[in-house]
C-alpha cells in the first residue's frame, strides 16, 4: 500500500545547506518524499511511502531521515495517524 503523509522536523543547524540536506535525504532512502526547506531550522518532507502498514510507513520514514540527519528532531506529522508518544514508542526513541 501507499501511504501519504508529512513530516516537519527541527534541524540542528538552521544554517545547513539545502542541497547537501536533500543529497543526504535521497542517500538515506527518503527519495519518496518532496522536501521543503522554506522555514529556517526545520525540514518538511512530503512521503508517499510503500508499505504493509502506516506503522512500518512512519517508523521506516523516521529512521530514514535519522540516518540523514541525526541531530533532527520529529516535531509533527500529518495527517495525526498516531500521536507523538504512540510515534516514539513505534521507533524506540523518546521526544
């Protein structure tokens, strides 16, 4: 199945390079997401992700951008398939 959804997350260095972030992105596996850079410390990445489940959907999303960026931090995700404590349980990793 296809999943689609948006995650924003809060960048470490608002000063990153956009390019070198999306170069990263695609790297990591996130080649399934449109990433938007128009806020200045954050990243929005617009998935259509296949999977069995929105679980394996979000958790593998999570983990791709991790890899990529892992100073990031998860602040939201749309549409709400889960909350952030059911989304930090799912990937094993605390707000």
């Amino acid at each position: 199945m296809n999943f689609e959804f948006r995650m924003i997350f809060k960048l470490g260095s608002a000063s990153a390079d956009p390019d070198t972030l999306v170069e990263r992105l695609g790297a990591a596996g996130c080649d399934d997401a449109v990433v938007g850079i128009g806020h200045p410390g954050r990243i929005a990445l617009d998935f259509a992700r296949d999977a069995c489940s929105v679980k394996e959907a979000l958790v593998t999303a999570i983990r791709d951008v991790k890899t990529a960026l892992p100073e990031a931090e998860l602040i939201e995700v749309t549409p709400e398939f889960a909350g952030f404590a059911d989304l930090s349980e799912l990937a094993r990793m605390s707000r």
